[in-house]
C-alpha cells in the first residue's frame, strides 16, 4: 500500500485544544513524523463543550444534536479546520486527515458513542479528504469501542525496537494501556481516570486548569480512606478490555479534604488504578508514559512506586508525549482508508477484528 501524508487530529477528554500532527504511513508502519501543532479552545469554547457533555447524557440517539451540541459540533469542526490551516503551512501537501472529533458520550454497554464534528464539513473547508467517526463500528459489533490506539503503539514499539513486554500507557483525561509483547500481541483497555478527576478538582477549588507539575499533590498526603472509597468502584474488577466515558468517577471522596491533599489523593487514584491495570493484565518490565500526565513528575513517581516498573516518557523515547494522539489518529486514518482493522478481541473485545471509520471525500 502506498505511503500517505496525513493529519492527524485530537481533541481529547481534557478538552484544552485540538492537537495536529502530520505522519507518514502506508497504516502498518511510521515512515516519518513531521510537524505539529496545538490550537487552544478558548474559555468561552471549553465552557460550552462542558454544557454539550453534560446534555449529552441523555442522548439515545448517536446522530441528534439537539441544543447547545449543535452549537458545539459547529465550534469543534471550525476549530479542527483551523488547526489544520494553521498547520498546512509548514507540511506541504497532504493526502487524508484523520478526525476523531470530541467525545461527549462513550456508553459501550448501550452500544452507543457519540462524538461530535462534522467530517463532511472538515472535507469541504479544507480541501482535504477525511476519515472519521472511527469508534461507531466497533461498539455497533459489541466492542468497547475503546482504546483504538494499540496499533499505533505496536507500530511505536516496532520503530523503537523495544524488547521485554512494554507498557504503553496514555494519561489524558482518561488512562489507557497498551500492552504489546515481543511478536507484536497486544492487550489494551482504559485504567480508570487519568487527569481529569485532578483538573476538575483544581478547577472547582481555585479555577486553575490543572496541578501544574503536581506542585499541588507534592505539597500534600494521600488519605488512605478516601483513597479506598475511590478504588472500591466496581468497573476495576473487570477484566481488559474494557473502556469508561470521562466522567464514570465521582471525586466526592476526596470533598472533605484540603486541596493539596485532594490533588495527593487523586494523583495515588491514577497512578494506582493504572499499575493495578497492567499487574493484572500480566505485567509490563517497562513503562512509557505518553500524554499530559507525562508532564508531572510526581504522577510518574506514584506510578513507578506503585508499579515496581521503571517508568520512562515518550519523549525519552523520541516519541511525542504531546501529540501521541493525534499521531495515532494519523495512522488510524490510513488504516481506516486502506480497510484494515482499527480494532481486535484483545484490543476492545469486539468479537473479531474491526475495520471502521467513514471516509468523507473533499
């Protein structure tokens, strides 16, 4: 298969931005990354996504878009344009862009995702053909519809030549983990909450977007009974893969405490959900950390701590922590036009493996 030029796109369950990332591949190997680049939502647009995921719960149709959603996939498609006119400037030509959209509601045992951005619209503004709504094949067949990223880390760990059973985990606004051995077989699911428990807490108690650097959770101690109260949810005794929406934990635990302390306690929710994840998935003799949570240390120490695994970051790697996503919806995209899996058993629990994604020409 011919090697294509595309950007990728993410806007993630943190929802800062839209990340744009140019790769090279033919969907089963990375010839080559080029730039990227972040557009920021404004705090008049992350306020209004925060109302389309809150209206969204009550959808049961994936296609409606009633009220402020309409107003949302209008802002997130104009934004994902824009990240991609902005970042056109310094890739020269490109052939597909992969579009993920924004997550607003993600209930697989429903059978039903639901994320917003028009990619026919994308197409026609940017002159580019897209590939997008890649989850909805997979939670139609039964699948978690989550994470699609293993064969991108796969591909990862490929051009690396990483050895030993590697643990590539991403740490947005949820955790995921990809577990990829020496003959390339995968295991992968979602951890449990990643950054977004902490940031919403931060924000609530002092309007910051997040604990910088963990400067917070450093400053204060894990409380242990709340600790226990977060952990004894029952979606962490089921057995990968599986998957979870953004807002499957409620931080009411950690309420009565100091906002040092609540950042301390529901940094040791992350790193200890996402150790327990890979130990009972057969363990991992490394770690590499990709997304915002590689940019906090004290997070990293946690994981490493409770893991008993050296913990390393992408970029130590010469991965992309940033932008990892957006790379892997590069690749996703080439898959998803070439017709190969996006999905398998082991990677959502689909009953076999998935091709998936709509292409929208331009």
């Amino acid at each position: 298969m011919p090697t294509l030029r595309v950007i990728g796109l993410m806007s993630g369950t943190s929802m800062d931005g839209v990340d744009a990332a140019l790769v090279e591949t033919d969907g089963e190997r990375i010839g080559g990354f080029g730039p990227a680049r972040f557009r920021p939502y404004s705090d008049e647009e992350r306020a209004i996504l925060r109302q389309a995921l809150a209206e969204a719960r009550g959808l049961t149709d994936r296609h409606a878009r009633p009220g402020i959603l309409y107003e949302a996939e209008v802002l997130v498609t104009v934004a994902h344009a824009e990240a991609v006119e902005a970042l056109r400037a310094d890739t020269g030509p490109v052939d597909l862009l992969g579009f993920h959209g924004q997550t607003v509601l993600h209930a697989p045992e429903r059978r039903l995702t639901v994320q917003i951005g028009n990619g026919r619209a994308l197409a026609k503004r940017t002159g580019i053909e897209v590939a997008y709504d890649f989850r909805a094949a997979d939670v139609a067949a039964g699948g978690q519809g989550a994470p699609l990223v293993p064969v991108f880390h796969r591909a990862l760990v490929a051009r690396s030549r990483l050895q030993g059973r590697v643990a590539v985990v991403n740490i947005g606004g949820v955790a995921n983990v990809t577990l990829v051995d020496e003959k390339g077989g995968l295991v992968a699911g979602d951890t449990g909450p990643g950054n977004a428990l902490i940031d919403d807490f931060v924000r609530e108690r002092t309007g910051a977007a997040m604990d910088a650097g963990g400067a917070l959770a450093a400053a204060g101690r894990v409380d242990p009974i709340a600790l226990d109260a977060l952990a004894a949810h029952p979606w962490f005794a089921l057995p990968m893969p599986k998957s979870l929406d953004r807002n499957a934990f409620s931080p009411t635990p950690v309420a009565r405490l100091s906002l040092s302390d609540g950042a301390a306690t529901l940094s040791a929710f992350t790193a200890t959900t996402i150790a327990g994840a890979i130990r009972h998935a057969g363990g991992a003799s490394r770690i590499v950390v990709a997304g915002g949570g590689a940019h906090n240390p004290v997070l990293l120490a946690m994981l490493a701590e409770r893991s008993g695994v050296p913990v390393t970051t992408a970029e130590s790697l010469g991965w992309s922590a940033d932008f990892m996503e957006a790379q892997a919806f590069a690749f996703l995209a080439a898959r998803s036009k070439f017709g190969l899996p996006l999905s398998y058993p082991e990677t959502t629990g689909v009953p076999r493996p998935m091709p998936g994604g709509i292409i929208a020409s331009a």
